[in-house]
C-alpha cells in the first residue's frame, strides 16, 4: 500500500481546460533519479490514468488528452529543459467509454524511459466549452490490472509449462 502511494502523480484532481490549446502540466515534475524503485535506471513503468469524475459532454464538444513528458531540468515545478514527448493518447469525446464512467481505466500504458531524461511530467489538452475531468493517476513498476481486475500479462494468457 504505501509503496503504491509513493508512485502517485495525482489522487482526484479536479481538471479543467486552460483555454490556452496548448498542453499544460498537471501536478509536478517527478525527479526520476531520486524516485522510489530508480525510475528510468533499467526497470520498467507504467503510467495508469483513472477517472474518479466522469468527463463533462454537455455541449457535445469536449475533446480530452493526456501526454507524457520528459526532461533534464525543471523551473522548480514544471519541466522545462530538454523536453521530449514520450506518450500521448488520442483525442478522446468526453463521451468516449473510457471518460464517461468514474472509475474507469483512461490509460495504461508502460512508458519507455530515457535515464538521460531525468523529470517525467503529465501534461494534459483539453479542448471545447465546458471540458471538466477528475483522475488519479500513477506510476507503477508491475504490470496494472485488466478493466476486470485481473492482472495484464505482456505476452498475452499465460499457458501452461
């Protein structure tokens, strides 16, 4: 439990857009080098982006994205030296089925880290009238469960010896 919680970059946020169109950061930049379990020294991460508050589609406009970005330095809070997009969703409606739900997975996916990229920072870009979001998102070193609980597997049902 609580070396779950040292992976977490976000627990209900409250997101909405900043009208700029641009990307903007959610939360901090985590320092890999100094992060639980060496992030981005030879393990491997996932990133696993939940929703706690369904995503707002009143005006039928709302687009909704998440990126992944990466580093060598910060201004204190934000990355910005060296910036590299690692990962990025889709444009998602807020309809989409992994928005409309709370609780639903948004995103899982194992991030290729560089360890010359010392900051990770998600970023977010939301785009429409009125696009609202709440997520908890995390970095975890095994591999995240299914939509069903299950744990994933990297090769797909593991078959018998």
């Amino acid at each position: 439990m609580i070396c779950e919680q040292l992976g977490q970059l976000l627990e209900n946020e409250a997101l909405t857009t900043d009208d700029s169109g641009t990307p903007s950061a959610i939360g901090y930049a985590l320092d890999c080098a100094s992060a639980y379990a060496d992030i981005g020294v030879g393990g491997k991460i996932w990133l696993v982006i939940k929703t706690t508050v369904a995503a707002d589609f009143t005006s039928g406009n709302e687009t909704y994205q998440f990126i992944v970005r990466t580093g060598t330095g910060t201004d204190g809070t934000d990355i910005n030296a060296g910036v590299l997009d690692v990962a990025e969703t889709d444009s998602m409606d807020g309809d989409d089925v992994r928005l409309d739900v709370a609780g639903d997975y948004i995103w899982r996916i194992q991030l290729p880290i560089d360890i010359k990229q010392r900051y990770i920072q998600l970023f977010k870009c939301f785009g429409g009238t009125t696009p609202t979001i709440s997520i908890s998102a995390s970095l975890v070193s095994d591999l995240p469960p299914s939509d069903y609980s299950r744990q994933t597997h990297p090769a797909g049902p593991m078959s018998p010896p």
